[in-house]
C-alpha cells in the first residue's frame, strides 16, 4: 500500500510524496501527522479510522484500500497506528511492553528497509 510515501516512515506525514499532494480542488493538502494528535479528518474511533482505510476520504489524494486489504488487517493497521499517537491507549502500552524486548527484530519502514525479524512494513507496503 506504501503509506510511507505521503505518511513518513514513522507516520509524521513528511513522506516523499507530501510535498506533491493536492485535493480535489488543486490545493495543497497534507497527510496526516500520528504523532500530532487523536482527531483524524473524519472521526475520532477506530472505527472512523478502519472506514477511512475501506472507503478512503472523497476530496482527497487518500485511496480505498478495499480491494487491497483483508477487513483483519485493516484492523491491525487501525491498532499500529494508534501506536503512533501521543496518548495513552491500551495499544500504545501493548506496543510499548512488545518493543522492549523485541526492538532487534523491527524493520524500518520504508524503501530503505533492511533488516530482518518482524515486517512491520508489510502494512505500509
């Protein structure tokens, strides 16, 4: 799906694409930043978010990833990024327990990945 290219390889919305996107209008327009906060364009949930993912956002440079996406690992998707975000989720606690004891075995996302173990990547690829 190579999120990475409009999101960042960590999600801040500064991938090689960013700088290039526009809306339906032809005004710029920028990914969103995970790191920045809870509200997405359109809603809030992960419920919001998984639909974001299925159905995409009308206006924008954002797809459908419907064909390209089985529902269970939009979830997984939904879940990762919730990482991402400055709060206090229980996905951002589990991810942070996991990292401790399995940082080695992550993989950067991105066209200059490497590495083994874990393919995280896969999501944004």
């Amino acid at each position: 799906m190579e999120c990475w290219k409009c999101h960042g390889p960590t999600g801040h919305g500064d991938g090689p694409s960013a700088a290039t996107l526009t809306d339906n209008k032809d005004l710029p327009i920028h990914p969103y930043d995970f790191s920045s906060g809870s509200r997405f364009m359109c809603g809030v949930t992960n419920r919001d978010l998984y639909k974001i993912f299925m159905t995409g956002l009308d206006g924008t440079p954002m797809p459908s990833f419907a064909d390209d996406i089985k529902p269970a690992e939009a979830w997984d998707l939904v879940h990762f990024l919730r990482t991402l975000q400055p709060l206090d989720t229980p996905e951002a606690a589990i991810w942070k327990a996991w990292l401790a004891s399995h940082a080695r075995e992550l993989k950067p996302i991105g066209p200059e990945g490497g590495g083994g173990g874990v393919n995280v990547d896969e999501l944004f690829s």
